[in-house]
C-alpha cells in the first residue's frame, strides 16, 4: 500500500487561535523558545498499487474541494513512504 498525506494549514495572514492557545501554554509546561505554534490538519490516504500522477491529480482536486477551505487555509500534497 502507498500512502498520501495532505497537509492543511490556515494561511499565514488568518489568525489561528488554536495555535495561539496552544504557544501560551508552552511556557507553563516548561517549554521555552518557541516563537510561534499554528495548528493545521493532516490527512492520510492509503491506496493500493503505485501513486501515479493521475491518482496525485485526483488527490490535488480531494484536497481542494473537501479537504481544505481554500479561501483560510493553504494544503500541500506529498507522498510517503510505502505502508508495511
């Protein structure tokens, strides 16, 4: 099986109070130094057989039309190493 990851993330002029909430805390866990935190999405699509340029296209068009609000967040598509 082949697997392909879609990462979201909300694009860097939308504000992401998630990421905000979550940077706040660091400091009182005990974690120091860390300037900024955005929270995104990741999806993972497994699929038989090879990833071909086509099924990558199909993917591109999941990603844009459901996965992600493209007006907010921006997505990127890769592909990961086979699954075992």
């Amino acid at each position: 099986m082949a697997r392909v990851v879609v990462d979201v993330m909300p694009k860097p002029e939308i504000l992401d109070p998630q990421g905000k909430a979550v940077h706040g805390a660091l400091p009182r866990l005990g974690f120091t130094g860390v300037t900024e935190v955005r929270q995104g999405k990741r999806f993972e699509l497994e699929f038989e057989g090879e990833i071909t340029d086509e099924v990558l296209a199909q993917v591109e068009k999941l990603a844009e039309t459901f996965l992600a609000n493209t007006v907010i967040e921006n997505f990127r598509v890769r592909v990961e190493e086979a699954v075992r």
